[in-house]
C-alpha cells in the first residue's frame, strides 16, 4: 500500500502501486490535465529523478506532480518538442537520418543528415506537420531495449547515425526508446504523456554543424527551434528576439560609425573616433570611481615569463587559451588576467598589517585564445580590457571590503541605468584548499555584504573556486536579458604561490588574503551591453557627440560655427552641420545618428542670441540661450540623467 507525500507535505494512501498519472487524477481533474511528468524520490533513495506520467511506484516515495508552469516542466516540453521535430521531417523526408536533438536555453535543436540543403520552405512545412502530429495527440510511450536489438534495428531502418550512438553505450545495459505514431527514437526520458501536449512551438532557423563536434566528419544540418507553455510567453520571447536585433551592438557600430571587426584581426575591435571617445568615458568613470574608493592605479606588463605563469597554474591548466611568443629562448605568454601582476607589484615592498587593505586597479588589456567559433562581435572577443582590481588584506578586513564593493558596485550601475541586479554567492567546492574556518569567514563576509545592502541573493552551493568563494553580480538590461558582470572572489592561494607577505602584529610574515573585483569586467563587453540596452541612444553624458549646431542658411553659418566652439570652451562634445542641405533632411540625419540634441540656428536665432533645442525623439524645448542649453546639458552631465530615445526608434 504506497504511501504518497506531496510537496505540501500532505500525504495519500493507494491500495495498490500507482502511477503518476493516477496520483495526479487522485488530486484533481485540472491537476491531471496539465501534468507532463512527475518527480520522485522512492523510500531509500538520496535524490528525486523526473519520470513519465505513467511511472508506477509501488511503494511509500515523495512525488511532485510536474506542469508546464515548472522549470522541469518546460524542459520536458522543449525535449519533446524536438523529438516531434525529428518525427515531421521523417514523414516528409523519410531519407533523412535522425541524430540528436537536446534541449537549449529558449528552446531546442535537433541535427539531421540529408541529401540536400533544408530551405526556409521547407521550414514552414516541417512546422506545419509538426502541428498536424500534435493535434493527432498520439501518446507517447517509452520501451525498454538491451542494446545490442537497439543497434540492429537501427540499422536495419536505414538509422545509421541513431545506430552509432547506441553502439557506444555500455554492453548488455539496457536503454530506453520513446514511439509516437511510427516514429521511435533513444531517449532518456521523461517525455510528455502524448504529443496534443505540445502546443506552443517555432522553427527558428537552419544550421550546419559537425557529426560529434568534429570538422573531419560530415557537415549535418542543425535545425533550431522554440518552444513555451503558452503563446503569450513564446509572443514575448519573439519580440525579445526582434528587439535584440534592432539594438545589435554589431549593426549600431556600423550604424553610427562607433567600431567595426575585420578579419585580419579576428576577435579585436577597431575604434572610431566616435567609439572611442565612448570608450573613454566610461574609461575616465570608472578612472574616478578608483580614486575616490582608494584605490592606486598601476600598470603590469602585456608580457610576462611562462616561469611565473607556472607557479600561478596557468601554464598547466590554461595553455590552450593563452598566446604565447619566444624571444631568445624564453617563452613567454600575453596576460590572460591582471592578479599575477598585481602580486608582482605588491610584491616589491615589504609591507606592514597597517598598510591593509592595500587596493590596486588597472586597466589591464588581456589577451584570450577565444575559438573563432565562440567569437561574438564585443561580446565575446580575444583582447579585452577590465576594470580589474585587487586587494590585498587580512581576513579580518574581508567583510568591510566586501561591504564596500556592493555599495561602489550598486553606484556605478546606477549610473550606468542599471537598477536591476542580480546577486549570487558561490560557496565551498568539495575540492579546495584553505582551511574551514577562513572559508566560514569569507563566505559570511560575502554573505553580510548583501544582507547589509538590502537585496535578495541566491546560493549555489560548491559553484566557488579552489581557491575560494565569490558573488557574482548580473544585470537585467531593458529588453530583459541578463548579463553577468562583476564579481567579487576572495583569494587564499594566489599570493602565497606567488610569495606574497605583510609582516602582522606580532612582527610574522604571512600572506595576504587577496580580493580579485571587477564591476564592469571587460570594458568591451560592458560598453556592447550599453550600446544594446540603449539601442544606441547613450545618455548624455556618455554620448560621444552630445548636440549638433546646425544652420538654416548660409547667412547664419558663422553664427553657428562661434555657438559650436562657445560650447565646445565649456568641455561640451558639439559638432556644426554647415552643410548646404535642407534643414529637415540635417534633423533626420541627426536623429537617426541619435544625438541627445539637435540645436537649430537661423536668422531670428543669430538676432537674438539663442538656439532652438530639440530633444531626441522629437522633443521641441524652445528657444534658449547658449548659456542656458550649455547649463542644461551641463546638468544633464553632472547629475547622469538617463535619457534615452524611444524604443519605436531604436
């Protein structure tokens, strides 16, 4: 007589062994209706495991009844959404020959190797069968094979691939196949009850990609898609989708002229002018943020000795993602990372427990041997420039700089337009070095960092390094993306590998412990992120050219010219649109670059001393004088408004 606990902790009898399905009924009609799987953890068992609905448990265990409103849920949705793909492209193209077909964040994949290209028609077709298979809602089975009849019947439908793949599994263990209709495919499960569950679904896009990850086989055909438990969730997933298009930080570069990638330098930028003075003032920003935490701002060399990159670790365990160069037989490896550089320079003095904490910051170009395939425009370069900073502390110093880096950290990306943060604390791995008690220290010091700021965090148990924990700061941008960008670690090993000592209290040498941080991370990266979060529109004070003077005639050409170097004495980034076009077609142009503003100059503008103001996104504010716009911007500047042009004209 099963004894059923339910996540409530409520508990049911059944006088026989039950399936899911059953308990799901036991509870409710509408519960029964939407279950697509259960989770359970049988008397005995340490951990719960997903199972079909029609899973029978024929003793005491704890279950979940799992819906699509779960995370396992839409899991199992999106899996078996690709195996419904797999089934439509057999019914239209039964000379295809399935591979795999896993679940990906949004969505899935399946690859198929096929005679011939996959066209965007046959798209539409694939996902206009898939529609008809589910509607015919076929239940959805799951058979237990021994190995070696698997491989057979694989083999004898034509499946060679399907057949390789079980092949390598283990000899004499049994394996699990899922049929639908006439289709059959290895899975290990579990799989919604029938495919009518299996509603809401969209083709994306076709791919290439290798048999197994390896360019020596054969070219297969990767075909992408989505899938949600409702169509208002996959609705909103596609506007994502086109709104992440419109802001491309690749396109806008180009766009407005920022930055542009070439082959000869894969994975580095080129920066325009325009670009660049973006970049620097993020750059000068963060400059200040440096100085007005106490920090010393150094600079480590681009190079160093592969000697001193074995005695980090890199050299063994980070190779492949170094470059590397020789110089009269010493080699040498490009800084994939700031610390060690960092330890060098604190290194060259011996120091007292009353210069702690001790905070360096750098601008450290890094260099990373990125696959090309990984490359993605800023987003994902080979030499990057972090914001990167150490201290160097005793532990009981751990908790006042954890503390005050949150606070810094929450500043600056309020002052970026970032309000939404999210936190996470990284503890303990089963396999790291350092005592119990240093890691209770620094684990609580990050954990009362973020208790004292007010802000819900998440723990992910042993995620931490070797070394020691970390919290990891992610940011929500305006379309609702996340990105992860700063992160606070704390250190116990770096520096005594690398002989780093303070002489303490009791006159002893010992090693400081060291606080890798970074808020922004890579300036690339964080600079990309802007350019999308703001679909191009920078704020500002972060634009690179923050208003335009432009003439209506030539008769006020001259006036125009003195308005633009007026502001320009002021330190304001003006430039003057002299051009002998039509003043509607310079406004259009000048919108379109997304120019904070646009200052018009004719004849009744010169009489009296003014500009006519217009704000981006059509904004008319007047007349005005030139003192009284370069006050206007001035404010905008100092105190960091976040203006930015409609989404419509992103």
């Amino acid at each position: 007589m099963p004894q059923i606990t339910l996540p409530d902790g409520s508990q049911r009898q059944y006088p026989e062994p039950v399936t899911i399905a059953d308990i799901a009924q036991s509870i409710g009609t509408g519960l029964a209706r939407a279950a697509l799987a259960g989770r359970v953890r049988q008397a005995g068992e340490e951990d719960s495991r997903l199972v079909d609905t029609n899973y029978r448990i024929d003793g005491d265990a704890d279950v979940a009844i799992v819906t699509a409103r779960d995370a396992d849920g839409l899991e199992i949705l999106r899996h078996s959404t690709a195996h419904l793909l797999a089934y439509a492209v057999k019914e239209l193209f039964p000379e295809a020959q399935v591979t795999i077909g896993p679940v990906i964040d949004n969505g899935f994949y399946y690859d198929f190797s096929f005679s011939r290209p996959f066209t965007p028609e046959d798209l539409q077709a694939i996902e206009k069968k898939m529609t008809e298979l589910a509607r015919k809602d076929e239940p959805v089975t799951r058979e237990e094979w021994q190995r070696d009849d698997a491989v057979a019947f694989f083999k004898s439908i034509g499946e060679q691939y399907k057949a390789e793949i079980i092949a390598s599994i283990p000899e004499n263990q049994t394996i699990s196949l899922y049929r639908e209709g006439d289709f059959i495919d290895l899975c290990r499960g579990p799989h919604v009850p029938s495919t009518g569950k299996l509603k809401v679904f969209k083709l994306m896009s076709v791919a290439g990609a290798y048999w197994r990850g390896d360019s020596n086989n054969e070219m297969l055909q990767r075909i992408y898609g989505t899938a949600w438990a409702t169509k208002e969730e996959q609705d909103a997933y596609l506007h994502m989708l086109e709104e992440a298009e419109k802001r491309d930080h690749r396109r806008l570069g180009r766009e407005l002229d920022l930055f542009h990638f070439q082959d000869e330098a894969p994975g580095l930028v080129f920066w325009h002018p325009k670009g660049w003075t973006l970049w620097q003032q993020v750059e000068q920003y963060m400059r200040q943020v440096y100085r007005d935490s106490g920090y010393q701002e150094v600079k480590a060399p681009q190079i160093l000795d592969r000697r001193l990159w074995e005695k980090t670790g890199h050299w063994e365990n980070y190779r492949e993602n170094m470059f590397t160069t020789e110089s009269e037989n010493r080699y040498y490896a490009l800084k994939p990372m700031n610390c060690p550089g960092h330890v060098q320079i604190f290194n060259a003095h011996l120091h007292s427990y009353r210069d702690l904490p001790l905070r360096y910051g750098e601008f450290g170009q890094c260099h990373r041997n990125e696959p090309s395939g990984a490359l993605h425009g800023m987003m994902r370069v080979r030499g990057f420039t972090q914001d990167d900073g150490h201290i160097f502390c005793t532990e009981d110093q751990i908790l006042d700089e954890c503390v005050a880096f949150t606070e810094q950290l929450q500043r600056v990306y309020a002052d970026f337009g970032f309000t939404d943060v999210l936190y996470k604390i990284a503890t303990r791995p089963e396999k790291r070095i350092g005592s119990d008690e240093s890691w209770d220290k620094a684990e609580a010091a990050l954990i009362t960092s973020l208790e004292r700021a007010g802000v819900p965090y998440e723990v992910a148990p042993g995620d931490g390094a070797f070394y020691g924990p970390k919290i990891e700061y992610t940011l929500r941008d305006a379309i609702g993306r996340h990105w992860q960008c700063g992160t606070i670690q704390v250190d116990f090993s770096m520096p005594g590998r690398l002989g780093a000592e303070y002489v303490d209290a009791n006159d002893q040498r010992r090693p400081p412990v060291m606080l890798h941080r970074a808020i922004l991370g890579s300036l690339e990266r964080f600079i990309g992120m802007l350019i999308e979060n703001y679909a191009g529109a920078m704020p500002p004070w972060l634009a690179p050219v923050q208003a335009v003077v432009c003439n209506i005639s030539e008769a006020t050409a001259d006036y125009a010219r003195e308005v633009a170097n007026t502001l320009r004495i002021q330190g304001l980034r003006v430039d003057a649109d002299l051009r002998g076009e039509k003043i509607t077609y310079k406004i259009r142009s000048h919108s379109v670059q997304k120019l904070p503003y646009i200052l018009v100059v004719g004849d009744k503008e010169r009489q009296s001393g003014q500009v006519a103001v217009r704000a981006r996104g059509g904004q008319d504010l007047g007349a005005m004088s030139v003192a009284e716009f370069a006050q206007l911007l001035h404010t905008d500047i100092a105190e960091r408004r976040q203006v930015a042009a409609p989404v419509a004209n992103a």
